[in-house]
C-alpha cells in the first residue's frame, strides 16, 4: 500500500474504530499482533503508507478483513459532507482538535484560517487537524511552545511526521503534530482580518466564510460540493 494521506486516513480510521468497538488499546493489538506499539499507532494515524499483509495482519487480530473498491473521485468528500450535514456545530467540533488547541495555545497570536474557520462558521466541510494563521514576528515562541507540547513535523518526501527542527524558519512545511493536536499554520507578516465567532461561551478569531472562499481554493471547492449537494443552493458565504 502507498503511502497516500486520503487513503491512508481511512485504513487508520476504519482501524481504530474497530479496535474501540472491541475495547482495546493499541497496547492490546500491538500484543496480539507481535507488531510495535509505535506501528499501530502510525498506521491509525494515517501518516505512514503500510504494507498490505501489516494492514491485513492487524485487521484480521479484530476479526475483520478490508474490501477493495473503486469510486468516482471526490464520493469520499461528499459522503463527510452530507453526514456532517445532519450534526451541529458541535457535534461537529467533537471530531476536531479545535478545542484541544485553545486549551494549550497560550500567548500565540492566531486566527483560525482554512477548512477549520469554515467549520467554525457553519459550513459542512471536512476539517482534519486545525489550521491556522500565525505570525512571522513570533516565530521563537512558536518555536519554543512547539518543542513544550513535543511536536513533531511533517516531511512530504516520506509522508509522515518526523523529529526534525520545528522552528517555522526552518525549510519544511508549517505542519506540527503536537499534544495539542495536528496544526497547519500559514505564517504570514500580518494576521488576516478576522471575525469572532462563538459557540456557547467560546470565543473563536475566524477569517469570514466570503474572504476564505476568494483566497483559499481548496476551501472553495468544498463549499462548492457542499452547494451541488445541496441542489445548487449558493454555499455559506459564497455568492449564488
């Protein structure tokens, strides 16, 4: 198996769900399987492509086995869009590193940017990891509050997360996976103008649908597939 982000996603989701239902630990399934501890929890991550007979070994230790199909591109995507549809903000949310990130972030100036500050403000869209904008002008504390919470960074050349320096000056991409969650930072020299979203007593800092939609294209496309799902009713914050 390729390492590959989309798919590689789904095998660690469909693994971890079925070792939860059954009540395990990684722990539980390393020791079933003979494989690391540190291997399950990759492949649950999705962020290291494994070979089939691994994938097929763990699988079979839940009694369970993959099925291999084929579907139109993008069929994944619509499929989370139409089932967060049916759910609340925060319902939504729950799936999200969002609220672990506000916890742990302290003294970081920040606005929540891409597919997060669309989820933030409404719209069904798939948000994995939480991103962000952050500032050029902080890059030592962000280095030093990266380092704090044991993050990690993401190498495209392997597609997984790697120990190497985190300090975003550093020639890498501005992906960490830290305690606080998965974040996706684009760094910028003045943070975007903002607006402030809440839910319940929660204070969110969120770039407007409208500027996310004309700046960002990958949040377009998926305010576009959430209008064609909707029977080409105009997407939040995008003009009909």
């Amino acid at each position: 198996m390729e390492s590959s982000t989309r798919l590689g996603g789904e095998v660690g989701r469909l693994l971890r769900q079925e070792r939860e239902l059954r009540r395990l630990t990684q722990r539980d399934l390393a020791m079933a399987t003979g494989i690391a501890q540190t291997t399950v929890a990759r492949v649950e991550s999705g962020h290291r492509g494994a070979a089939l007979p691994l994938v097929e070994r763990l699988f079979a230790a839940l009694g369970r086995q993959l099925v291999v199909g084929v579907e139109d591109i993008g069929e994944d995507v619509d499929r989370q869009i139409a089932q967060l549809a049916t759910s609340g903000i925060d319902d939504r949310l729950l799936d999200t590193d969002v609220e672990r990130f506000r916890r742990h972030i302290d003294g970081i100036s920040y606005v929540f940017d891409g597919p997060t500050a669309a989820l933030l403000q409404g719209a069904p869209v798939p948000a994995p990891g939480v991103h962000v904008a952050l500032l050029w002008s902080e890059a030592d504390h962000i280095t030093e509050w990266l380092t704090g919470r044991y993050a990690s960074r993401w190498m495209d050349r392997w597609q997984e997360y790697r120990h190497i320096p985190v300090d975003p000056r550093e020639p890498y991409p501005h992906r960490w996976q830290t305690i606080a969650g998965e974040i996706h930072a684009r760094m910028c020299d003045e943070l975007p103008e903002s607006i402030d979203v809440r839910h319940g007593d929660r204070h969110y800092p969120v770039v407007p649908l409208a500027e996310l939609a004309i700046a960002d294209p990958g949040v377009a496309r998926l305010l576009d597939r959430h209008r064609a799902g909707r029977g080409g009713q105009p997407a939040p914050g995008r003009a009909g």
